[in-house]
C-alpha cells in the first residue's frame, strides 16, 4: 500500500536532511506546517513526483534556495504564507511547475 498524504505538522520541526523525503515518490499531499524550518533546500522534493500539494506555512522560513522545488512538475497547490521569508534565490519558481501560490 502506497502512502498518498503525510501529516508533520506541529513538531518544531527545523530541519531537513537532503534527502529525508528520497523514497515517498507516492505521496500526493505533504503537510510540513506550523513547524520552525528556516531555508529549503535545493531539490528537497526532487523525487516527490505525485505531489500535487504542499503546505510549508507558518514556518520560519527566510530562504527558498534555487531549483527547491525542482521535481515537483504535478504540484497544484503551495501554501508559504506566514513565514518570514527575506530571499528567493533566482530559478525557484521557473521550472516546469503550473502552481498556485
């Protein structure tokens, strides 16, 4: 049985190994909100190819490092609203990705 939606919300999350996410290539909605990440990584979700949404709100996030979302070409949905972001790196969203903030 594959894994469609995963819930890390809450957790004082800060965090992300590199390729923490590698093998949940099934997952569809990821909810990483109201944790404390602080920057996302270039080609975190690089292998989440079914994920069509993703919350990362009220987070600490103040960096989206270039080709983060890199992968993500089924992503419908991206919610980064009530974090503190101060820089987005040049490529971040001009990959093949049709989302909505």
């Amino acid at each position: 049985r594959q894994v469609s939606k995963i819930e890390i919300t809450n957790n004082n999350l800060s965090l992300l190994e590199s390729d923490c996410f590698w093998d949940l290539i099934s997952v569809r909605q990821f909810y990483l909100n109201n944790n404390k990440l602080k920057t996302i990584n270039k080609n975190q979700f690089i292998r989440m190819i079914s994920l069509l949404f993703l919350d990362l709100s009220f987070n600490e996030i103040s960096n989206l490092e270039s080709d983060c979302f890199d992968g993500l070409r089924n992503l419908n949905e991206l919610h980064l609203n009530n974090n503190k972001l101060q820089f987005i790196s040049n490529g971040v969203f001009n990959s093949k990705n049709n989302f909505f903030f």
